[in-house]
C-alpha cells in the first residue's frame, strides 16, 4: 500500500544540512515515523500516525527555494487500542470521512544554528488551516542503500481547540479527561531523488 503526510507534520523537516543533501528528496516512510502525546486524566497517551508521504527540496545557496509539503492520512491514527482509534476517527475528533488528510506547507525556512531550523508554514486539519513553527534538527547524513540519505527530527505542540478538535468530558472531582496541548514528533530518513 503506497504510504501517503503533514503533521503534524506533519511534518516536514527538510533536506536542510549540508550540500551533498542538497536536492530533491522522498520519505522513506518504512524508516519514519510521525508520533504525538496527549495528556489523559494525569498521565500522556501516545499515538502515531502509520500512513503519510512527502516531497522536500533543499537548496542551500538559498533557503527561500527549499521547502517541503507533507500528507498524513488521518485514517491511519494507531494508539494501539482499537475502540479508542475508532472513536479518534469519529465526527467527536478527525471525522477522517470528512476530512481524510492532515497536511503541512511550509512558507519559510530559517537557519538557527549548524544543525537546527525553524520551518515556518501552514497546517491544515480537520478543516482547519493555521500557520505553525517547527523545531528541525538535522541529525546527519550518508550514501547507503543505494542512495543519499539524511535525518531529521521535527518537534512541535499544537492546542487541538485551535483546529475544531475539541471534544472532552468534565471529570466529577474536577478537571478535563484530555489536555488541550498535543506534543508532536516527527522523524524522518529521507532519500535524494536522481
């Protein structure tokens, strides 16, 4: 099955580092992943999203020309209890029959330092389109497996509400069932495109 992201992306980094990464590049979606935490009651339930893809070009000489657009498949959200995708799939949350892609976009990319960037772009999710930061670190790159490959991580929290994801139950003794604040992670292995 053809994987197919934003997270949260989705997510995202781009084949940003040095100039032998520089190119156009596909995710190897089988060594990547894209993951979030969530608060529950007083402890964080973690998630990931199995199927996304993306395109991202990096151009060193000029970082305005790198960018990076990314598809997560709603649909696929894991957390490894059944009962609870499924409601996670449901109107109360992605309604992924209504809005079956989360997708990201940057806009503008921006060196912090040797190994990381802020990526400046537009997450869209539940129908809901806003502009968002990512943290990227670079975490290397190598020739193997027959092509160029490099590694980034991508951190970010994003407030579910800000997307019409806003379902929750008050709790008797006080307090919410969910946090509103989803932590999200990306890792991604990317390959250069000849």
């Amino acid at each position: 099955m053809r994987k197919t992201v934003t997270l949260a992306a989705l997510i995202l980094a781009l084949g940003l580092g040095t100039a032998a990464a520089q190119g156009t590049f596909s995710i190897d979606t089988v060594h990547s992943s894209v993951e979030f935490k969530v608060r529950h009651l007083v402890s964080k339930v973690s998630g990931s999203f199995t199927e996304f893809d993306g395109t991202i070009a990096a151009d060193f000489d000029n970082l305005d020309a790198s960018g990076v657009e990314l598809v997560i498949k709603a649909a696929s959200i894991d957390t490894k209890n059944e009962k609870r995708d499924g409601h996670l799939r449901s109107p109360d949350f992605f309604d992924v029959e209504k809005y079956p892609e989360i997708t990201f976009k940057s806009s503008k990319i921006t060196k912090v330092d040797s190994d990381s960037y802020a990526v400046a772009g537009t997450l869209t999710m539940h129908g809901v389109s806003r502009p968002i930061t990512l943290t990227v670190d670079y975490l290397g790159e190598m020739s193997a497996m027959g092509g160029v490959r490099a590694g980034y991580e991508l951190s970010t929290t994003v407030n579910r509400k800000d997307y019409g994801v806003s379902w929750n139950r008050a709790l008797d003794a006080g307090g919410w069932v969910l946090g509103d604040d989803v932590e999200v992670t990306v890792n991604l292995e990317v390959v250069k495109q000849e």
